[in-house]
C-alpha cells in the first residue's frame, strides 16, 4: 500500500524505461485490466519530432475555452511531475495521483509475476487514462511520447483527428536512420478513417510516407497551404501572422510557433467538421493567453534572458531562426545536452551566435553529456570561440552570464528540457 505522493512517484519512477517486447501488447494487457477507461474518453492524437507540446497547450486551451472539460496529456514534464496530465488546466491532485498508483499496483504485479512487466511510461499513460475518464473528460488533448507506432498512447481506436507536427532526426537509434523511416513510425498513429493533420514544414519525403499510410487507412490528409502563411510580427510578447486571410496572435514565440498555430486552426476546423462547437473568441482568447514552458520562454528582461528546451537539430535550427527575426545577434550561452543527442550539430549551430559560452552538466542524469564534452566539442567547431567555460554550477552560470551582457547582447539557455526543470527551479 503506497501512503503518500513521494512513494507513489518513487513507485512510478522506479519501472524500468523499456520493455522486453517491442508491440502494444504489454499496454493493451494493462488497460484491460483496468477496464479499458479511455475507450470512453475522445481524443485529439498529436505526434511530432517538435511541436507537439505546443499544439497540444493550444489545442487543450482553445477547447477549454469552448466550454469543453479537456484533459492534456505532456511529457516530459518540467517542474512537477503532475504536469503530465492536467484538466482546465489543473494539475493531477496529489491525493487523485497516490489512489489511482494503489489501483494500478496490484495489476502491474501480477503482470510482472508473467513476465509483462509495464514500463514506466506505460504504468503512467495509464494513469492518465484513468484520471482522464474518471473527471469524465469530453476531450483529451493527447501528445504521443516517441515516434507514433509503439508508442503507448497508440492503444486508443477513434480519435477525433490526429496531428503530425513535424519530422526531423531525433531517436535515431529507435526510430530509424532517414526522415521517411521516421514519418513512418510517426504515421503509425492514424486510424481507419481519421483525418490527419500535418505540420506546415514537412518535408516531400516525409509527407510521402504519411500519404501512403493514410491511404492504407482510407484517411484524409490535410496540409496547410504555406502560401497562405505570412509572419506579421516576432517580439518577446509573442508571434503574429496571417493565415488564410485572417490575422492571429499567439502567446508563443518563434517563426516555427507560425506553423504549429496553423497546425493548431487546422485542427480547431476539423474538429468543428465533427460537430464539436468551436468560437473564434475561444481560437483567440485560447492563443492569447496559452502558456508553455521552455520554448522560447523569457525568463526576465533586464537583461533579457531566453530559456528553450531545443535539443535536437531541427528544434535548435527553428531557435536561431527566431533570434534573428528578434534581431538578437549576440548571446551568452548556457548549455547542457544528453550524450544521445547530435551535439556537433547542435554546437556548430549555435556557435556563430555566442559571444561567451559556459556548459553545464546536467544533474542525475544517466546519459547526460559531461560539460567537459560539450566544452570540448565548442573548442573543436570553432576555433575563433575562446570564450567557453565549463561551470560547476548552473546557479554561477546564470549570474555571470547575466553580468557579461551588454547593450545587444541577450543570456541564452537551451541544449535540454532537463536543463529547463532545473533552471526554472533556480529562477522562479
């Protein structure tokens, strides 16, 4: 019997991170047992190698402004681990957390004593099924947690409509070596007659494995029309474009958050194509005002200081991309990454931009990559850059960062969402 909320996440945390059988079965096993809650729950599936978080906070926040009781389902987390699963807004109670653990404890025991042992990310998929059906939920916004195929949130049967925000080379290992192997594992998520939305900035070779997979499931594919794109304006108070004739506003910032909105009013139509009500107030007031972490995320302003949780090359490509459309040319840099990602890269792309750079290693982390590394690896892709400094403590990082800014000069931190939990706790 678990008493409290730290040894229910103990409990959770302490399941191993993958399985010995790569399918379903395990997940579909699990959730029979617990009586299979979210077959009665509706849900928008959103996967994606970046953005999915973005569309899933816009899409949860407009739909909770149409008056729908909407569950969202994140991760990883930032801050605390109830993040992971909110409705209205509202955090998973501490108490809800702890009961729905000593409902799943006994089951995922017997599953172990036949060798079907769920993984962590199962053990908590289900539950947020369970919270979500037992608020009685009419929508769940609900992200994918890798790839799309083998994912565990792949169990449901009949979303509303599905998402693929965007494809690049991350999970490699897992997922596969090319963009159209990864489109594919992606595409795993479209059901039998599902419509599915994809990302304005898909590549050719991508969208043709999504075009095959959705014709296999006689589902209809909808694109964006680029053309019918037109970035407004960029600040630190967040993005404005056009689409289709219409100006909008959202909250997040970044030439890229153009393109996951879009994605986002793609979505908003097909589901009012299913008679779920949807204002334009709702559409407004929900990018207005939605709220997510780590993404471009100002953290102060004098001086300015940008935290994101850009680890891969596509999401870091996206950042630079939005710093110069702010005309910020200069930063001090603070970065951490894990050891899988494709750091080189990565570096090489924020080398030209950094006037100063301090790594950090990121704590408790098993593949965390070592300052030293990450120092090293600067030192190598650029050789003008002699400013790198590896930085026992993130806390010191920040201030001297802060302190060398000058006129034009803002503080960067970015390299993992790992990171951003941590900093967040340091300047919060």
């Amino acid at each position: 019997m678990i008493d409290c909320y730290e040894q229910a996440l103990h409990y959770i945390h302490t399941r191993s991170r993958l399985g010995s059988q790569i399918s379903l079965n395990r997940m579909r096993n699990l959730m029979e047992y617990l009586g299979n809650p979210q077959e009665k729950l509706q849900f928008v599936h959103i996967a994606g190698t970046n953005g999915k978080g973005s569309v899933t906070a816009m899409t949860a926040e407009i739909l909770q402004r149409s008056g729908y009781k909407t569950g969202r389902y994140v991760s990883p987390f930032i801050l605390d681990f109830r993040e992971r699963m909110m409705v209205n807004g509202q955090m998973i109670s501490k108490e809800q957390l702890v009961k729905l653990v000593n409902q799943i404890q006994p089951i995922v025991c017997d599953m172990e004593q036949e060798d079907m042992a769920p993984t962590e990310f199962e053990v908590v998929t289900a539950i947020a099924f369970c919270f979500f059906a037992e608020m009685e939920c009419e929508i769940v916004c609900l992200e994918v947690g890798l790839g799309g195929k083998l994912d565990p949130t792949n169990i449901i049967k009949h979303p509303l409509c599905c998402a693929i925000t965007s494809i690049g080379l991350d999970h490699t290992a897992i997922l596969g070596d090319t963009i159209e192997q990864i489109a594919g594992e992606k595409a795993g998520i479209i059901k039998e007659g599902c419509p599915v939305i994809c990302g304005a900035g898909i590549p050719a070779e991508a969208l043709s494995a999504i075009f095959e997979q959705a014709a296999a499931k006689q589902s209809t594919v909808i694109y964006p029309n680029a053309s019918q794109m037109q970035l407004k304006g960029l600040s630190l108070n967040g993005t404005d474009f056009s689409y289709d004739g219409r100006d909008y506003h959202t909250a997040l910032i970044g030439v890229h958050q153009m393109e996951n909105t879009v994605t986002v009013l793609e979505i908003c139509k097909v589901l009012q194509s299913r008679r779920i009500f949807i204002s334009r107030t709702a559409i407004e007031e929900g990018l207005h005002d939605v709220f997510f972490p780590a993404r471009m995320q100002v953290l102060c302003k004098d001086p300015i200081m940008l935290l994101d949780g850009g680890h891969n090359p596509q999401g870091i490509e996206a950042l630079t991309k939005s710093l110069k459309e702010l005309g910020i040319q200069k930063v001090h840099l603070i970065i951490g990454m894990m050891k899988d990602k494709d750091c080189c890269t990565v570096i090489q792309m924020l080398s030209g931009l950094a006037v100063s750079v301090r790594c950090v290693t990121v704590n408790d982390m098993p593949r965390v990559c070592p300052a030293e590394e990450l120092a090293q690896i600067f030192r190598e892709r650029s050789s003008e850059m002699e400013n790198v400094q590896v930085s026992e403590y993130l806390a010191d990082a920040i201030k001297e960062a802060k302190a060398s800014c000058k006129p034009g000069e803002i503080v960067l931190i970015c390299g993992s969402l790992y990171l951003a939990e941590q900093v967040i706790a340091i300047t919060a």
